[in-house]
C-alpha cells in the first residue's frame, strides 16, 4: 500500500472533521449548554450529512461522465462481480454478528465496514502501479460509481431487519 | 428533568428523529438516481466544469488522491457524524473485541480470496467475450524492472508506445487486477455515513475504522 496516499486521505478525510467535531461539541456544550446543544444544534445538522452525499454523488457521476457514456457496457461488466462481491460480504459478516450474538448498533456498522471498499486509496494505488489509462485504474473507478448506490441499498436492508437482532437495551427499556 | 422523565424524553427525541428523516429517507433512492442522472449530463452538457472540478485536487506521486470538492462534501458528511458522538463511549467500544475482531478477520482473512475468485470467475471466464478475449490493455512497466521490447512479463508482454515502455496485458486482467486492489483495501470513512444512516453505533464504527485502517497501514 503507498502509505503516504492513505495516511493523506485518512488525515483529510477522517481526522479532520473528528477533531472539528470534538473541539467544536466541548466548546457549544461549555458555552450553550448540553441542552441547547441536543435541541436545537443537532436538529440543524440532521439533514446536512444526506445533502452533502447528495452533492457528492452528482460530483463523482459528472467526473466520470464520459467514461460511462463511452464504455457503458464495460462498466457493466466490471460492476457486476463487484456488487456480488459487496453483497456477499456484507451478508457473511451480518450472520456472522448475529452467530456472535452482538446488538444491532453494533452489528450494522460491522458488516458494513467489510463490505464498503476504500475507493481512494485503491484508484491512487491502480493509478500509480499501472497508470491513469489503464483498464485496472477504470475498475477502481467503477468500484467508486457503485458504493454510494449498493451501500444505501445494504443500508436500508440493515433497518428493515434490525429485529433479528437482541434489542438495544436502553432505548427497548424506555419503550416499556 | 422537568414535567418528563428522562424515559418519556428519549421515546419523544427516537419519534421526533424517525420523523425529521422521514422525506428524505424515504425517498432517498429517488434522490440517488436524479442525481446521478444529474451528474451524467452536467460532466455531458458542460464537461469543462467537471474536468475543472477534477483537477482540483491533492496529488501523490503523481495520482490524485484526494479530490478538494469531494473532500469539502465528505467534511460536510462527516462533521454531523462526530459531532454527535460522545467520546465516553468511544472507550467504551474500545472494549468491544467481538465487533472489531469480526471486521479485522472479514477485512483480512475473507474479502481479498472472494474478491479475486468472484472477480477471476466473472471477468476472466463468464464476461471474457463480452469484454473481448483479445482486447489489450496497456499499462505502465512494472516498477524498478527494464525489459527489453518483445520480452514478456507474466501475462504481458512489452512494447513501445509512443517512444514509451509499455506492458500489453489482456484487458480482463486489467479489470481483475483494479478489482483486487479494491478488496485489500477496506472501510472508506464513508462507512460512518452508512453506519450513522443505518442507526448504528458511531463510536464503535470510528473506533472499527480506525483499526481497519492503522492494519492497512501496516501491510
């Protein structure tokens, strides 16, 4: 792996917004207080995070644009053992939390983080091994094109079958 | 606590959530294809502003590794996400072995052998004529090794494109070779997204991407 690649796009990607995230919380609960904070803060926040995947995905479809309307089928072709390979993953790992007994909370992101693939660091590396041109760096891209799609597709299963789960303790004793 | 008790007032903020996300969740998938739909025919009508947009970006070595607008949309993405996690419960998870265990043995010891023989079977044997058996790929010599031209190269084999030293590969190895890439590198920070839409627990998903990506680190 070119760890420099990476370690550049966990810091961007990761680090930033956490240590925003972290600063900016201690600092409006410290002078709003947890209360405003809960209500009216994160109440503006809610939608931002589907806007900005949105936004993100006209970005990345009108980048690639020309690549899938020049080469559709191959994109077809390149996507289809991918998404198998996504689906399969994801279930295996979504059996097996529940084999292991864990909660939903903590089953969904575990069978998720297996299936999701960390498109950025696989076109740098494809780019860099065989270059911008070639075939592999184009099936790094059609692995980007097909995350945000099939992953809110496994995203939506996870809250469809969120019962076959032991129930999360807290929220489940509120209820009663 | 006031006029509720703190049980009356998590049941009211889970009911007043499901209903908040509602419009856009329920719609979510039409709102996915419009804007993919949407992004196809801006990067058609007016390719200059996508090529524009492409080339703002962070490069190593000569790739593009991180794209400024997608960044500045995934910062976007993520700052809800952290912003809302108590990081008490980040230690918490810390302690949680099994999910984290799962994700390290899925990542490393499953995904990369069923990535390759899905990829093998779908590209190099059901799709081969789609593709065409005979289309060639050109791809850059491997690193630190010179061959003369007409030398082969495991499948390849050398020739002279443009005054340039290339590797002429059948394309579907081509295409397994980016597909293989994609399965040894797991877990996008994406994945807080998804882990958040799904209703999951956002500590432990930072700590599980966090591990996954110091282990790729590491490899």
């Amino acid at each position: 792996m070119p760890w420099q690649a990476l370690l550049l796009s966990i810091a961007i990607y990761v680090a930033l917004p956490l240590v925003a995230g972290y600063l900016s919380r201690k600092w409006i609960i410290a002078t709003k207080g947890r209360q405003w904070f809960e209500e009216k803060f994160l109440h503006v926040l809610t939608p931002v995070t589907i806007i900005a995947l949105l936004i993100t995905l006209v970005l990345l479809f009108s980048l690639k644009g020309e690549v899938i309307l020049s080469k559709p089928l191959r994109i077809l072709w390149i996507a289809i053992p991918l998404f198998i390979q996504t689906n399969l993953i994801f279930w295996l790992g979504y059996g097996s939390a529940k084999l292991l007994k864990l909660n939903y909370k903590d089953a969904a992101p575990a069978a998720m983080i297996g299936a999701s693939n960390h498109f950025e660091v696989a076109i740098a590396t494809s780019t860099m091994l065989f270059g911008l041109s070639s075939g592999a760096a184009l099936a790094t891209v059609v692995g980007v094109l097909i995350e945000v799609p099939v992953m809110l597709m496994l995203v939506k299963i996870c809250l469809r079958t969120q019962k076959w789960f032991k129930p999360d303790t807290e929220i489940e004793q509120a209820r009663n | 606590m006031g006029p509720f008790s703190k049980k009356e007032v998590l049941i009211m903020a889970i009911e007043e959530k499901t209903r908040k996300l509602g419009i856009f969740e329920r719609y979510l998938t039409l709102w996915v294809v419009l804007c993919i739909i949407a992004g196809i025919t801006l990067g058609k009508i007016a390719p200059q502003v996508a090529r524009f947009l492409d080339g703002m970006a962070i490069y190593v070595n000569g790739a593009p590794v991180v794209s400024i607008p997608i960044a500045l949309c995934l910062f976007f993405m993520m700052y809800p996400i952290m912003v809302k996690i108590d990081f008490a419960e980040v230690l918490k998870a810390g302690k949680s072995i099994k999910p984290v265990g799962l994700t390290l043995f899925v990542n490393w010891a499953i995904k990369p052998f069923t990535m390759y023989a899905i990829a093998l079977l779908f590209l190099g044997v059901l799709f081969r004529t789609f593709i065409g058996a005979e289309a060639v790929d050109y791809v850059k010599m491997p690193f630190g090794l010179d061959l003369p031209v007409g030398a082969t190269h495991g499948a390849g084999q050398v020739v002279l494109i443009n005054g340039d030293k290339m590797l002429q590969v059948p394309l579907w190895r081509s295409y397994l070779a980016g597909c293989i890439l994609l399965g040894i590198a797991p877990c996008t920070a994406m994945v807080l997204v998804w882990g958040y839409l799904a209703k999951g627990n956002n500590g432990l998903t930072l700590v599980m991407v966090a591990i996954n990506s110091l282990t790729m680190l590491l490899l």
